[in-house]
C-alpha cells in the first residue's frame, strides 16, 4: 500500500512539473513576443545595481512622471507628452522592476525605499528640483518623496494618488497578493502570463472604467510590455511592500510645504476618491484639488487636455513663474 501510494506521489509531482514547464514555455514565448512588438523606446542608466528604464524629451524646468503599481512610463508618455515637451524636460521612468527596468535583489521595494531611490536618480539624471508627477502607487510614492527627500523637488502633480493605508484591498488585487516570494517568482514565470491574457478584459474594465482603454492601448500604448514576467514580480511585490509605508505616511501629510495638486476620477474603481483624495483636504497646506465628475482611474487618458492644464498650472506654481 504504501509502495502504491509512494508511486502515486511521484506521478502527480512529474504532472506538475510538466504543467508547470508547458506554462513557463508559454509565458517565455508570449513575453519574447511582447518585447518584439513593444520594444523599449528609451535609454537605460543603472544605479546601484537597479538597471532603469527611462524615457526624455523636450528642454525646460524638469517634471519627473513616476506610474503606479502594474503601470509603466507609457501611462505618461502616450496620452500627455505630446502637448508637454515644447516647453517641459520630460523624464518619465520604468520603476524597479517594472516594464523594461530591473531591480536587484534586495532592492527598493516599499514606497520609502523607492522613494530615496528615485532621489538617488533625480541627482544623477541631473535633474534640478522637478516638479514631481505620480499615478496612484506613483503617487504614494511620490508623496514619501517630498516628506523625506523635500529638497530634491519643487512640487508634486498627483493623478488619483494612493495616500492611505488600506487594510482590505478590492478583490482584484487578490491575485497580487502573494506574501512568499518563491511562490511570487513561480507564480510570475508560469501562469501570470496566460493569466494576464485571459484576463486582460475584465482588469481593463477595473482600471480604466467606466471609461475605455484606446484602441491601440496593447502595442502603441506599450500594454503589451507588463506581459513579462519579471513585471508581474515586481507588481505583487510593490502590492504587498506598500502597506508598511502607508500606515505612518498618512499622518505626516501636514508636514507638506511645497505645491501640492491632486487630479482625481471621482468614480475611481481602483483608489477610491473619497478615501484617497476628498480626506486630503484640510490635511495639506497648499492643496489643490480637482475633482473629475463620471471618470475613474486614468483621468490622463479620459481627460488628456485637463490633465495638460493641470500640469501646467502646478509646474508655474511650483517653479514660480
């Protein structure tokens, strides 16, 4: 009985490791694909150790575009640099991990950790006080920037930004949520991949609704470069890092004293508006807050021309002029 049992075991560990190796075939040529389709348009600069993905355009007063949690530079650079880079010096960055950037084991993670490194980047990209842009994740870090690092920037534009700690994440997130990282990596190098396909509808409607992606969202807005797996890593591990920061961060907001704007979907599906944005008020000395009736999570793409008008009217308060 228990030589049966025993043969048993080893046939159902030789079926997972097949179907475990079919999936990690699938998901290394779908990821080639996506490369070759999307591939990287910017330059690269490492520091220390975390090889960064960045993309530069126009002369000016520099503003540093920083994306969210499962996002990449193509959240900025697609809908807004068009209309930015006559008279802006426009960075917009891969975070550590994600799109095409890498990040070295025992990189930053939490939004403190990246923070400091992104003011670690601003001194080497040479950038001279920007005004600091950031998408929800993008915004809480964003916000630990200019708490622990004020002196770097001149101001922050936030588009829906995450500000508070949240102890029950949407349902959602669950498939993010994977506290160890071997399970995290197996996860990352097998299934998350199909699973992004299979599941790509449904995630757009969480993301962008009630409003619709563009049309051309996978390859001209860079969509198809989040399919690898290395970005799924670097999400999961952004969604479970976050919350170490988050739960001393919101009490330190009144310490502030630079330009602060907020840009906000007032239907966000993703970072709800009243938790997030509305609860700043009175917490911010110099907060400026723009609610955007019947949009959701990327105000940038529903009201592009808005979201321009925003930006600039933060970088003339920002840089004083």
């Amino acid at each position: 009985m228990a030589e049966w049992i025993s043969i048993i075991i080893a046939g159902l560990a030789v079926l997972l490791l097949l179907v475990a190796g079919y999936h990690a075939h699938v998901t290394r040529r779908i990821a080639r694909r996506a490369e070759t389709l999307v591939p990287p348009p910017g330059q690269f600069i490492t520091i220390d150790g975390n090889r960064i993905h960045y993309v530069e355009r126009g002369a000016g007063r520099p503003i540093l575009f920083i994306h969210g949690m499962g996002g990449t530079q193509f959240h900025f650079t697609v809908p807004l640099f068009a209309q930015l880079e006559g008279d802006f010096r426009l960075i917009a960055i891969d975070r550590p991990g994600s799109g095409y950037s890498t990040r070295r084991r025992g990189g930053p993670v939490t939004p403190d950790e990246q923070a400091a490194f992104i003011a670690r980047l601003i001194d080497e990209l040479g950038l001279e006080k920007p005004l600091v842009v950031g998408h929800s994740l993008g915004g809480a870090i964003a916000l630990a920037l200019a708490l622990n690092h004020a002196d770097r920037i001149s101001g922050l534009a936030l588009f829906s930004p995450l500000t508070r700690y949240v102890e029950h994440s949407s349902p959602e997130f669950a498939a993010l949520n994977i506290r160890s990282p071997f399970f995290r990596w197996l996860v990352a190098f097998t299934v998350s991949t199909p699973n992004a396909i299979k599941y790509g509808p449904q995630t757009l409607e969480f993301v962008f609704g009630p409003q619709q992606p563009p049309a051309d969202y996978a390859i001209a807005g860079g969509a198809l470069s989040a399919l690898r797996p290395s970005h799924f890593y670097a999400s999961s591990t952004d969604f479970v890092a976050a919350p170490e920061t988050m739960r001393t961060q919101e009490t330190r907001y009144g310490e502030l004293a630079m330009p602060v704007g907020v840009f906000f979907g007032m239907v966000d599906r993703v970072v709800d508006f009243e938790t997030n944005g509305a609860w700043l008020e009175g917490k911010v000395a110099d907060l400026q807050l723009e609610a955007l009736e019947g949009v959701g999570h990327m105000p940038q793409y529903a009201e592009p021309e808005k979201a321009v008008a925003f930006i600039r009217r933060m970088a003339a308060k920002s840089f004083g002029a």
